[in-house]
C-alpha cells in the first residue's frame, strides 16, 4: 500500500471525545484532489492502520481533514492519535479512495449521518451544495456536547438544507427517518454512516421507494461473521494464467503474498476496499463490507482479503 508522510497542523476538539485532525504534506508539497466520500488510511503512533473519512470541501488540496472518535476497538489507534498526537506530529497516511460519491442526475440527495458517520455526509454536502444539486443533511447525534461540526453546519452557506436531530428517543428517531424520506422518488439517491443498525433503518425505509441500488451506504466496520463451516477450497486463476488453490481458512490475498503476488491491502477486514480485483468469471462469494448491493449483485468485484467463491473456480484480474 503506497502511503506517504503528513504533518498534523492543526487540531481541533470537535466534541465531547471527538477531535479533528488537518494534516498537511511534510514535503510542503499539494496533496491529492477527491472527490466526495473518499477516505484515507491512517497510520497513527500505534502503527495499526485505520479509515477516516475526509470531511473538508474536496476542492482544498491544501491540507486534508478527518474526524476521529476516540474508541476502544482498533487496538487504541483513536486514543493513541487522541492522546500522543499533538500540532506537528508525522503521521503516514494512504492517497484519497472512495467507496461512496455523489451520483450526477438525481432528483433529490438526502443525506443521513449519525454520530462520527457525520464525517463522510460533510464532504458529500459540500459537493453537492457547490454543484447546486437539490439535497438534505440530516445529522442524528445524542446531544449538542456529542455532535462534531455543529458550528460550521450552522454557519455553512448549505444551513438551509441542515436538519439536526439531537437528543431524540429511539421512537422520535424513527418518525424523523421516515419523514425524511418520505418523498422521495426513483430517482433519488440517499447516502448514510452511522452505526450498523441505524444504517439499516434508513436502508430499510429508503429502498421501497428509491430501490436498494440508489442506497449508499458506508461501513467502518467488518461484516457480520459468516458461518465458515460449509466453507471449502476452490481454484483462483489470474489473469496471467496461473492457477492456484484457496485452501479453507486462507484469504485469496494470503495466497497470493504467499506465492510472492503483490496485491495491495490495507484493512484486511472487507471494510476499506484496498484490494478489491475484478473478476473475470466465476461467482464470488461476498464477505465484505466495502462493496455495494449492485457490485455484489453484478460478481464482477471482490474484496481479495475476506470473500471466496462460490464457484470451483474463480478467475480475477491482477491490478
Ligand atoms: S484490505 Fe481492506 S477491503 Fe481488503
């Protein structure tokens, strides 16, 4: 994975247990235009690498901008950039890459972010709203204290579209997701972060009208763990012609370090979309969180760290 050297240059402490980071080249040098949605890859004091959305307007080439929530997964990597990171330090992160961009065309764009999931639906709203496209941001937090960025919403030239949802019960939630995505058409597109289960509330209300295909959604977590005892061994091809066997209990991209193939990975969990190949034939078999309903519906991609096959053999082409 080709990562490079930044600098923290300025930190900011967005909420309670939430601080923003802007990092800067320590060569001096741009960094990489993106567009809406993308991520980085993070390489913090703990040297485990983790993926942070860039929550800056993505025209800004100056500087990058992610959120971070300290918690307790990751092997410390949010508290150890929380608490050992200061203006200054070096941090080694990934180029820009985007799992979730705005789609041109769409009647209407309704945004829904919940808690740190907030961070990707920034960028997506400053896109949207220098593209002049008709959208909504609604931002589901627990309390004001909780909610990161509320200033720069209210202040932003897009206010008018910002919903916020702060303090509300379960039940309240539910009737403000339904509302909010009670008029939309089969043309419109609705894109979501958050935790697991409010992102499939928000699926769940908003695929009967929009379809499952027009539902964006962003995971910074792993699958649910599959049941890998009916799991058995199958071929994988390369696009050179090579052949070689998956045995159960290996991932395609161990295999293919282990026969010296280089692929890029990053997450090694389904989640960042690093090494995701293509398939040229045979039928995958889906583990991953990083792919959408229509990829996974079409079989031509896959996640080389977790997913299989379904078919004795699986031919992919090498990037
Ligand atoms: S390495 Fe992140 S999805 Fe495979």
């Amino acid at each position: 994975m080709k990562m490079f050297t930044v600098t923290v240059s300025e930190i900011v402490d967005e909420a309670r247990d939430i601080k923003s980071f802007r990092l800067v080249r320590s060569d001096g040098g741009p960094l990489e235009p993106y567009s809406a949605g993308a991520h980085i890859d993070v390489m913090g004091p703990t040297e485990v690498v983790t993926q942070y959305s860039l929550c800056s307007p993505p025209h800004r080439t100056d500087s990058y901008l992610v959120a971070v929530k300290r918690e307790n997964g990751a092997r410390g990597a949010s508290a150890a950039l929380h608490d050992r990171v200061g203006v200054g330090t070096e941090l080694r992160i990934s180029p820009p890459r985007n799992l979730m961009s705005v789609v041109p065309g769409a009647d209407h764009h309704v945004l829904v972010g919940a808690g740190i999931g907030l961070t990707p639906m920034l960028s997506l709203a400053f896109a949207l709203h220098a593209q002049r496209q008709p959208f909504d941001l609604h931002y589901f937090a627990r309390s004001r204290e909780q909610a990161a960025f509320v200033d720069l919403l209210e202040e932003s030239e897009f206010a008018g579209r910002v919903h916020l949802h702060l303090g509300v019960t379960r039940a309240d939630q539910y009737q403000i997701l339904e509302r909010a995505l009670s008029d939309l058409t089969g043309a419109s597109h609705v894109y979501t972060c958050g935790p697991e289960d409010f992102m499939a509330r928000v699926r769940t209300l908003a695929e009967p009208a929009v379809g499952e295909d027009h539902v964006h959604v962003e995971h910074f977590e792993a699958a649910a763990p599959v049941d890998t005892d009916a799991d058995v061994p199958f071929e994988l091809e390369l696009d050179t012609g090579e052949v070689f066997e998956i045995p159960v209990g290996a991932s395609i991209a161990e295999v293919l370090e282990a026969n010296d193939i280089e692929i890029d990975t990053s997450c090694r969990e389904g989640i960042c979309g690093t090494c995701v190949l293509d398939v040229l034939g045979g039928t995958p078999d889906h583990r991953d969180n990083c792919l959408t309903v229509g990829e996974k519906k079409a079989g031509d991609r896959i996640a080389a760290c977790v997913s299989r096959a379904r078919s004795p053999r699986l031919i992919v082409e090498l990037p």
